[in-house]
C-alpha cells in the first residue's frame, strides 16, 4: 500500500489555486475565494466518487474494507471522479451554473494539469519507448520513454490558460475546456500504452461535444443558417 497518490492530489490542489490566483491578478473581478471554495468541493467529491468505482470495479467492497479508501492502490476511476465533481458543482450553485461552469472550466484544466504532473510524485511520468533527446528511463533500465504525463500537464496548463481569454461569453469556455480535454487525452493516448482503449470513446466524445458546442456558442444556429 502506498500513500504516492495523495501527493499527486496536493500537486493538482496547487495547480488549481495557482492557475485561480493568475486569473485573478489578471481580472479584478474575478472571485478567486468563491471559484476556489466551490472548485475544491467539486475536487474533493470527484476524487471520492472516482475513488470508490475504482473500487468496485476492483472487486474491493468500499464498506467492508474502509482502510482501502485511503491506502490507495488502483487510483482514481477517471469517468467516476468527472461525474461526482460536475454532479457536487451542479447541486451546489443549481441557481447560478451556467457563467459559473465557465469560470471553474479554466481552472479545471490547471487543475488536471497539476494532476499529470503529479507523474514525479508516484514515479509514473513515463510512456511508450523514444529516443527523443528529453526522454528519461526510469530508473534501472537503459530504454528511455516519452514523459508523456508532462506532455498532459504542459497542455492541460496551455489549454487553462487559453480558455481563460474565452470566459466571458457564456458556455463558450466550458465547451472550449470540454474539448480540449478531451483532444489532449486522445493526442498523448498512442504513447501511453497503459491506458485501456475503452476510453478512448470517451475522450472522443468530449472533443466532439464540446467543439460542437463551443461552434454554437461562439456562432448561433441562426448565423450558421445565413453564411
């Protein structure tokens, strides 16, 4: 059992608040303290939620076995930990969730960049074999592999920050968020041998749902109608 995990969570809190912290100082009006309060509760939900379908589908019964919850082994289900965190946000601000959606999608991505990098807290960074001149081999072996999980961080960061400009035009930045998270997933996916491809469709979906949206939303139906 190993503790490796939890690092990684503190990495992606940290990203998350710095990536808050930068568009406040970049938009006075920006409520760092309101997005940060709500952003945590949605994290600490899904991480729950994504904790106990791991699991499940584990084959660990989550009430007979508590001690497994913490002391972590098989991770966090991704899709699970998605769904409790927009379900805890949803239930959370059902009055006001369509502008605030798109000021937490930037500071998702930040965060799900600070998780990638969590990578060098549980030695998990590398992916496919390269000889790319900044690849590393872990540790013991000559083979050098692609750091494919700061290739995600990197882009998650990127993508955080470009969303962050698009905020201001309603359902524009989460639809943006929405594919670009899904586009960065598929793009490191072919040198990330350790994924299932089974996700793919989901990463698939969230690239062609959000770009859909975001055409929408940045071009009414109407305007596409008369072009």
């Amino acid at each position: 059992m190993e503790f490796t995990l939890l690092g990684s969570v503190l990495v992606a809190l940290f990203a998350l608040y710095a990536g808050l912290w930068l568009m406040g100082r970049r938009d006075p009006t920006f409520c760092v303290r309101d997005v940060w309060d709500l952003a945590l509760a949605g994290a600490i939900s899904g991480l729950i939620v994504g904790r106990v379908v791991a699991m499940v589908k584990g084959g660990v019964n989550p009430i007979t076995h508590p001690g497994d919850f913490i002391l972590v082994r098989a991770g966090v289900d991704t899709v699970g930990a998605s769904v409790g965190a927009l379900a805890a946000v949803a239930f959370l601000q059902r009055d006001r969730l369509p502008g605030l959606l798109d000021q937490l999608a930037p500071a998702a991505l930040f965060g799900l960049g600070g998780w990638h990098a969590g990578c060098l807290v549980r030695s998990t960074c590398l992916g496919a074999p390269s000889d790319l001149p900044w690849t590393w081999s872990v540790e013991g072996s000559s083979i050098t592999r692609h750091p494919v999980e700061i290739y995600a961080a990197l882009a998650f960061g990127l993508a955080g920050w470009f969303v962050f400009r698009w905020r201001n035009k309603p359902w524009l930045a989460v639809s943006l968020g929405l594919s670009l998270a899904g586009l960065i997933r598929l793009a490191v996916f072919p040198i990330q041998p350790s994924l299932s491809s089974a996700v793919v469709w989901w990463y698939l979906s969230a690239a062609v749902v959000g770009l859909i949206a975001a055409s929408y939303t940045a071009r009414p139906l109407s305007e596409w109608r008369n072009w």
